[in-house]
C-alpha cells in the first residue's frame, strides 16, 4: 500500500470516528438537556408548512394560526400521554392480581394436560415438569413484582423532571412557531450564503423525512390498533382498547413487531385449554402479520425505511449505548443521515469506483406526488 493510501485509509478511519464521537456526545450528554428543545424544533418543522399553507390560502396572520395549531398538537400529545400513562399506571397496580388470578392458573392447567399425557410410569418426566412449573412461576412472578414496583417508583421520580421539561418545551414551541420568520432572518443574515443553502437543504430534509416518518407510522399504527381492537373484543379480553393500544405501540418497533406479544399469548390459551380465545387470539395474529407485511412497504416505502439489517444494528446499538431512547431515535437518526446523504447535503460515504448496480423492485411511495397529465 503506498503512501497516498495509506493517508486515505487513515483520513477515513479519523473521519468515521470523530462522527461516532459526536454522535455519542450528542446521545449520551447533550440530547437529555437538550431534549425539550429538540421537541420544539419538530412540532414547530411538523407545522410550519400548515402555517404556511392556512396563511397563504385563507389570508390569515401567521401569528394567531401558529398558537391555535400548537395549542392543538400539545392538546392531542398530552391525550395521548394519558392514555398511556394511564394504561401503565392501571398495569402496574394490577400487575401481582393478574398473575395471580391468570398466570399461574394457566400454569397450572397447562402442567396438568401435559401430565395426563405422560402416564403412569413416566415419574420422572412428572416430577422434572414439576421443577419448571415451580421454577416459572416464580421466575414469571418476582420479575411482575420487580417491574411493577420499578415502573410505579421510576414515573414518582421522574414525573417532576417530566412536567418541568414539557413546560419548557411548550413555551419554546410557541416562541419557534410565532416569531419563526425573525428567528431564520437572524440565522440567515449571520452565515455566509453556500452555508445557509446547505444548512436550508439539510433542514427541509430533515423535515420532509421525519413529516413522512410520522406519516406513515402513524397510518400503520391507526390500521394496526383498528385490527387488534376488534380482534381482542371478539376473544372477550377485558380493557380490550388499552390491550390493544399497548400491543400497537409495541408493533411499531422495527423487526420486533406484534408477534413478540401476539403469538405467546395465543400459544398460552390454547395450552391452558381456553381454546376459542386462543384461536382468535392466533386468527388476530395472523392477520396482524400478514396486513402488517403488506401494507409496511406500500406506506413507508425507500424514502424513509432503511435496510432491515441496518435498522438491526441501529436499535441494538442504540439501545446498549443510550438505552430507550437510543432504541426509537437511532433508526430514526440513521433514517436521516441516509436521506441527507441523497439529497447531497452530506458525503459520509463516497463512491470510490463504480460496480454493476444489483436490480432491485421499486416499492411504491403512497405519500410521493404523482405527475399532472
């Protein structure tokens, strides 16, 4: 290797670790204080474009539309908030009953079919499926009691923090919103004129994606909890819209999906012999999984999704270097870096030479705009 390449190969490698580095600062310390603001910025580039649009159809003041639409996005974030937080609160409280008056009953009817199976010169299959029934059941139990306690203690702590962040995430939402025209003006007139075209590029990227990001999730999540709440009705599960909410807020993982949730479950009834709800409870699986495939590549399609081995990497990676946040925001991060690298606002990953491409089927975008006749 001569010299030249060698200073190219060092030049990468330095470049790939300072974007690391940053990358880590930015998770590690910077996102937890900067988090309210960071909040600000994306409902404010979720609904400057309606501001716009309401402005220049209706003559309206931007002002006025700009608080009733913040207003009315922090409205609909704190429903959801409740809901959910509710949901929780209702688990955790109930959390030891349900084992006790659900788990360890289908425990117990399970080990007794699998038991009436094995005969009666098969003692030591009987007492071997005694040791793991005992062993699950207080397995299963002290880890329901451990995270019961841990979620009602950890929302007591954090909820003072939460409120304060939210407080300030709101005022700044309003200030970004109403004096947005003033705030660019002074950002524009202080940066050399390549900078602020790079910077306004990067930035409606940015917008563009993550607008289609909540798009079509949110149109995913809408499909999948319309589903899992009619089929939890028809298997007769009780609280069945917060069932339902819970298991579609989980569908929304990349890779993990419903399935970690749905399946297990549906095997559990059918071995505790409850077999008309655990039927159902698999018809909805199958179903889930099977609309879920379909209509995942149809509503997100190229522009936003990212290879299924990259989004792997990415929830793994984030999830043990920045825990839950790390876990949703690293794909997402890693959804942003690849559409500013499309549109030519950053060169993370130079062409080098140029190879055959593979041929690929395009998927379809239903959000890209199609052409006027």
């Amino acid at each position: 290797m001569d010299d030249a390449k060698k200073r190219q190969l060092i030049q990468t490698v330095l470049y790939a670790a300072c974007i690391a580095a940053i990358v880590y600062v930015v998770f590690r310390y910077a996102l937890p204080v900067l988090a309210p603001f960071l909040v600000a910025f994306v409902i404010t580039a979720l609904i400057t474009p309606l501001i716009n649009l309401l402005h220049e159809k209706l003559r309206l003041p931007k002002k006025p539309i700009a608080i009733v639409l913040v207003t009315v996005s922090y409205l609909v974030l704190f429903g959801l908030i409740l809901l959910v937080g509710r949901g929780v609160y209702n688990w955790a409280m109930n959390a030891d009953g349900w084992f006790q008056t659900v788990f360890v009953p289908g425990v117990m009817q399970i080990y007794t079919r699998l038991t009436s199976f094995s005969g009666d010169g098969a003692s030591g299959l009987v007492s071997y499926l005694a040791s793991a029934r005992d062993k699950l059941i207080d397995t299963i139990g002290a880890g329901v009691s451990k995270v019961s306690a841990e979620t009602l203690s950890g929302a007591a702590a954090a909820l003072p923090g939460f409120l304060i962040r939210i407080l300030f995430a709101v005022v700044a939402t309003y200030f970004m919103a109403t004096d947005a025209d003033r705030i660019l003006y002074w950002l524009g007139s202080r940066v050399s004129e390549p900078l602020a075209e790079k910077v306004s590029a990067g930035f409606r990227t940015i917008q563009k994606t993550l607008g289609r990001y909540i798009r079509a999730y949110s149109v995913i999540f809408l499909i999948m909890f319309a589903e899992l709440c009619v089929g939890f009705f028809a298997a007769r599960i009780e609280n069945f819209v917060l069932a339902a909410l819970f298991v579609a807020v989980f569908d929304i993982l990349p890779i993990l999906g419903s399935s970690m949730i749905l399946l297990p479950w549906s095997l559990f009834l059918l071995l505790s012999g409850d077999y008309q709800r655990g039927a159902v409870m698999f018809v909805v699986y199958l179903i889930v999984v099977i609309v879920r495939q379909f209509i995942e590549p149809k509503i997100v399609g190229e522009h936003v999704g990212l290879h299924p081995l990259v989004t792997l990497i990415a929830m793994y990676v984030g999830s043990k270097l920045f825990g839950g946040v790390g876990l949703f925001g690293f794909p997402i991060c890693c959804a942003v870096l690849v559409q500013l690298e499309s549109a030519g606002v950053l060169n993370l990953f130079p062409k080098r030479r140029d190879i055959p491409e593979p041929e690929m089927p395009k998927r379809k975008n239903i959000f890209s705009k199609k052409p006027k006749k």
